[in-house]
C-alpha cells in the first residue's frame, strides 16, 4: 500500500512566484492536515481538510496562502507571491477518520526554498 | 493552548544501552498521544499511538507510556542500536484532528 506521497520533494522558487505542493492522502483516507517545519523549529499545524471541505484552517497564514482537497486528485496547498519566510518544509498527513480517533501517517514532505 | 515539551533535546549514547525519552504536555484532556521517528531531511515515521484510555503502547524494542493526569509520556528504547539514530518527536491531539509537537530529541546512537 503506498503511502502519503507528496510531490514535489524539493521546490525552488523566486521572491514572488507561486508555490504548488501536491498531496496524494494513503488511499480510503479522506482526512488531510498539512504542517510546516521551520528550521529548527517544531512542526506547526496549518490547516485540515476533509474531501472538498475545509474544516479548519486556523494554522495558515490569512494572506497568501490556500489549500483545497477536491472530490478527485491531491489535496493542493498553494503559495502565492512567495517570501523568504515561507523557506520551510511543508508536510502532508492523513488518516482514515480524524486524528483525535486514528492514527496519521504522514508523507516524505516538500521542501520549499525561495531565494 | 497546549504546549509539549521534550527533554532532553539531544541525546547520545553508546550502542546497546536502554534508553528514555520523555514528553510533557499542560492540556491532560488529549484524545491520545503519538509518537515519530524523523530521519534527517526525511518525513515522519509513526513509531506509537496511544489513545486517552491507555496506559502504554509496546512495538518490537519500543514502549510507550502515557500518565494523562500528570501530563507525560515516556518512550523506552531497549538495546539501542545506530540504526535508532533520528529525531524523535511527541505530540498530542487535543481537538479531535491537529496535532500538537513537540521540538523533538535528537538521538545519537555510536557504535
């Protein structure tokens, strides 16, 4: 069974341009979480969607960011006009209800550098 | 808010010695506990889970515990081996789906 996938693993992007990073959840999970992991910090809850919901999103940055998790294909989160700031590493996880009920499984992560 | 702690944040000890990482949270009323492996530059690996209810969680050279009411959690680690080299991290669900981590121990494991 494959597991979280994330794609891309590593992503470079200019001062200004937008960043897409790509979730494909373990398959019959319908719960998806991103997180981000600044360097040397811990890893931060961004937002949680449920298949074309989105249930919470109090992690995320009110500007700039989104993510959307369609009916089909990956859940989406998107970076629009991208700062040095957001040089981070972004990590998808899923689980088959939510977190408070099963365990989640997380994907290898993308790692966004803006230069 | 809650708020996970771990100590110590880096570890290093020689290979085959029984070691304990330990995990501390101010919020008691969590839906369960788990806990990750992070291998440099990797993902996160779910090493434990351990639902309100339980005590303690065993997997291969792994034991987890879990005292709610004081807010901590233990992860033993028997006969550490290099290959056990990693960040460990804690964390805690208290909402019902977002994860709360902690900064994580960085484990050394010398030959």
């Amino acid at each position: 069974n494959a597991g979280v996938m994330q794609n891309p693993r590593h992503l470079v992007r200019r001062r200004g341009q937008e960043a897409r990073l790509r979730c494909s959840p373990v398959k019959g999970h319908s719960h998806v979480y991103w997180y981000r992991q600044l360097p040397e910090e811990g890893l931060k809850f961004m937002v949680y969607l449920q298949k074309e919901n989105i249930i919470d999103e109090s992690g995320m940055p009110k500007e700039r960011f989104s993510a959307e998790f369609p009916k089909e294909g990956p859940s989406i989160l998107r970076i629009q006009q991208v700062v040095r700031g957001d040089s981070a590493a972004y990590f998808c996880a899923s689980s088959r209800k939510g977190a408070g009920d099963t365990e989640a499984f997380f994907g290898q992560g993308t790692r966004l550098t803006v230069v | 808010k809650q708020e996970v702690t771990q100590i110590p944040a880096a570890l290093s000890v020689p290979e085959g010695e029984n070691l304990v990482l330990n995990c501390s949270f101010t919020d008691s009323a969590i839906y369960n506990l788990q806990w990750f492996r992070q291998d440099p530059g990797k993902g996160l690996t779910s090493l434990l889970l351990i639902q309100s209810s339980q005590r303690e969680q065993t997997s291969g050279r792994l034991n987890a515990s879990l005292d709610k009411s004081s807010g901590r959690s233990t992860l033993y680690i028997a006969a550490s081996q290099p290959g056990d080299s990693a960040t460990y991290l804690c964390a805690v669900v208290n909402s019902g789906y977002a994860l709360n981590f902690g900064k994580g121990t960085s484990l050394l494991v010398t030959p």
